[in-house]
C-alpha cells in the first residue's frame, strides 16, 4: 500500500510539474526559462527513480508477483502522459486531452461504483458516500459540458449565429441543380456542404492545401478572368459565392495565393471622411478622408514630367480628396502620400459611389470605393452619410476579382444570381430607412453574400496543371 502510493504520488507529481512548467508567458513558469527545465525534468526524474526503485526492490527480494501489471491502464496511463506533453507544446494540441480523460473518468466512475457494491457488502458507509459524490460529480460535469458544447453550436453554425448564411443557404438548396459545385475560400466550405447540400472545390479539412492557392492566386485575387474561369472549369465549379467577410481576409488568401516574391500580398484600409475638415471651393465642396495606411508595393508615377518614386518602406497613405461640384459631380480622386514628412498628391484612376464605376482613364491604377456611414444619435434615432467610409483599392487590388465582382458589380462570364443583404441592412430597409447594401456602422462593414452562375465560354478549356495536389515548387509553400 505504502509503494503504491509513493508511485502514484510520484506519477500525480510528474504530470503537474509536466503541465505548469508552461504555466503562463508572463509567469516565472514560462515553459522557457531554467525554473521551468528543472519544475518539468524535475519530476519526470522523481518518477523515474520512485519507479525503478520500486521494480529494483521487489526483484531483489524476489517478490516479482507482486509487481501485478495491468497493461491496459498502463497503456491508458501512457497516452494521458503523451497527450499533456502534446498540450504543453501548444494550445491547439490541448484537444487531445479529451478523449483520454473521457476515457479515463468514465473508467473512475465505473471503478467507484463496483467499489461501493463491494463496500456494501462489508457496510463501508466512507467508500460508498465517495462512490456517490464520484457519480453525481460525473453527471454533472457531463451535463455542464453538454450545455456548454450546446451553446458554442448554436453560436457558432456557420459562425456567430449568421441568419444571413442560413437564408443564402436555403436559396441555394431551393435554386441550384443538385449537382452544382460551388466555389469560394476555403473557409466556407462545410457550412455550404451541411447548409447547403453542394459540393466545393475547397474546404475547411485543406486536404489538398495547394488548390487554396490556385483559389487564392487566380480566382479572389486574379486580374485575368480566362484564368479564373479555367481554374473553375477544371474543378467542375458552376457557382462562385463571395462572402463580406472576404474583404478583411485579403491579406490571407493573397499571401497563400503569392508566388515566391509574395506579389499579390494587400489588403483593403479604411479611410473616414471628416467633415469638419470639409472644404468649401470656388467651384463646389473637398470632402476629406481621414486614415493612414502603409503601402503593399513601391510605387512609380509621373507628375508634371518628372518620375516620382514612393517606396513603400518609408511612405505612408494619410488620406484621400475627392472634389465635388455644385452640380453634384465628382472629380477625379487624389490619394495623399506622406513620404519623409513631405505630401505628394496623385490622382487615382478609379472612383465608385452610389452604384456607380467612373473610370477617369488615366492617374494612378487604383481606386477609391465609397460607402454609407450609419450612425446612431443620442435621440435614438439614426443618420446616414452615403460618402461616410471609403476603401483604398490599390494597384495590387483593384483590379481583382473581388474587387471587380463583388465591389464594382461587374458581370460578364459571372452572372449574379443571388444577393443575400446583411440582416442588418435588411432589418433597416424594413423600418423605412434607406440602408445601401455595404454598409459601415460603430465599426463593422456589412456587405451581402454574393452568389453568381458561372457561364463559360467555348474557348475555355480545362488544365490539368490545376488538378495538381502539391505545390511545385516548395517555396510556395
């Protein structure tokens, strides 16, 4: 009795030392420094010689047949050592604790149960009272974990509780041949398999981590629609299906969809207008747009005849100035950059507002996307500023699907079938209040779920390079 508990004290005692050497970053029990080498070595090695003291004892009084083995807990006993060693080298890898202390208080609570029918016999009221409190503690860690796992399902299916999903979800299932494919990021792709009951060219599994790539690199952040339309027909996609969510993981998906230079890395900052810097002119209005962004590429541009280089490593974007007149049309957008404490004003080719692309044919090969600011006001009520937030589209971005697609409203192989609008745009227009459908409001951007039918040309043809499962070259990895 006395060798069994110094051997399970020891062993209670390798597992915390094990587990709290990585006690917190901040801690003196970072999981670094010597402190914890010695809290994590320290009680493996009292373990160890309690262990192999134990087994030296008894074979050198010749009493091996008290050393009676149960291979089974042994083997149970090993995995839950591995699986907090696994825990401690990473948070993720703290799923595996799960199955094996599943495992492990199912078998306490059958153990104190056929305890407590033996204690019964011999009227050992200690033991059967403990049995008790081991099965009501199992029945309520059972329940609360039930109720726990119950609510993250209902907040997290697709996401945070997204009404939005589940109506774009149901036209897909009531609008779409049974057989369609559809194709997005990644990340969507067991909530329109579950949801929606289509296939996807990708998933959340990432089996094939290489097409996210493809996706990445030809499709969201593509420029050639041929390209896009190839990737998708060799994939046997009949649908794309952009989400709002899309925008902010720009920089994802165009750094997995990068070549070795990372060329396609962007993203989409925000810029706000300030109408208290709002300038009255001879001709009309300079609305300002307030920000500050760094940029994702040099870049080279020609004022007045002379070439002007910003490098992206000592250039900021502090703002954007879009001139209108008293007819109410707007002039040519100019992005403020700040280089050495020194403005340079260049106009940008593109500008969209209120439904509406105007291409300028010439600045810069960027663009500026204007949408509507809802603000709530202290009387309960709401105001709404139609050229409250802007995006900066860079040349990087501007001519990306994404952007071409989903911003600027452009069809011609891709033809739109379904605009699902944010709930909160929907719940707006249904009070009477006239919300587009991008929106900003106390922080958030909500934008539709886009879907569109693919429709591919004859010259299209299919590629087998994108049925390729590996990468081709590792340092796109």
């Amino acid at each position: 009795k006395r060798d069994k508990i110094m051997l399970t004290s020891a062993f209670t005692l390798s597992i915390l030392a094990m587990a709290f050497s990585r006690y917190s970053s901040t801690s003196v029990l970072n999981g670094e420094n010597i402190t914890s080498s010695v809290v994590y070595f320290g009680g493996l090695i009292i373990f160890m010689i309690c262990a192999f003291n134990i087994v030296y004892k008894y074979n050198k009084s010749n009493e091996k047949e008290k050393l009676n083995f149960d291979y089974s807990l042994i083997i149970s006993i090993s995995f839950i050592f591995i699986s907090v060693l696994a825990a401690r080298s990473g948070v993720r890898f703290t799923m595996v604790l799960v199955p094996m202390a599943s495992v492990m208080s199912g078998y306490l609570i059958f153990l104190a149960c056929i305890n407590a029918i033996k204690a019964k016999e011999k009227k050992n009221v200690f033991v059967i009272i403990l049995a008790v409190i081991v099965v009501l503690a199992g029945l309520y860690t059972a329940n609360y974990s039930y109720q726990v796992s119950k609510a993250q399902a209902e907040n997290f299916y697709p996401s945070s509780y997204n009404v939005q999903w589940q109506y774009a979800m149901g036209w897909v299932r009531d609008n779409t041949p049974e057989n369609a494919v559809f194709a997005h990021w990644w990340d969507y792709g067991y909530w329109v398999q579950s949801i929606g009951k289509r296939a996807t060219v990708l998933d959340g599994g990432n089996y094939i981590v290489y097409w996210n790539h493809l996706m990445g690199r030809h499709v969201l952040t593509g420029t050639d629609d041929n390209l896009a339309l190839e990737f998708l027909k060799t994939h046997k996609a009949t649908h794309l299906l952009i989400d709002s969510t899309d925008l902010g993981k720009y920089s994802a998906y165009s750094s997995i969809g990068g070549d070795e230079s990372n060329d396609k890395i962007s993203f989409f900052p925000s810029f706000f207008i300030d109408t208290s810097l709002t300038q009255e002119t001879k001709t009309g209005l300079t609305y300002i747009y307030a920000g500050g962004a760094n940029l994702d590429d040099d870049i080279i541009f020609n004022i007045n005849g002379s070439s002007v280089t910003l490098a992206k490593e000592n250039t900021i974007l502090g703002g954007i100035l879009i001139d209108e007149d008293k007819s109410g049309e707007f002039k040519q957008p100019r992005a403020v950059f700040i280089q050495q404490n020194k403005q340079i004003q260049i106009p940008l080719r593109y500008f969209y507002y209120n439904n509406k692309l105007i291409d300028f044919n010439e600045g810069l090969e960027a663009g500026f996307f204007v949408y509507q600011t809802i603000t709530p006001q202290q009387n309960g009520g709401l105001s709404a500023d139609d050229k409250g937030t802007g995006y900066y589209l860079s040349p990087r971005t501007v001519n990306s699907l994404v952007v071409r697609k989903y911003l600027f409203g452009e069809e011609k192989n891709f033809k739109l079938v379904h605009t699902e609008l944010h709930p909160v745009v929907t719940s707006l227009r249904s009070q009477g209040f006239n919300a587009s459908e991008f929106i900003y409001v106390q922080g958030n951007f909500f934008g539709p779920i886009k879907i569109w039918e693919i429709n591919y040309p004859e010259e299209i043809n299919e590629n087998p390079e994108f049925l390729l499962t590996d990468y081709p070259d590792e340092r796109l990895r």
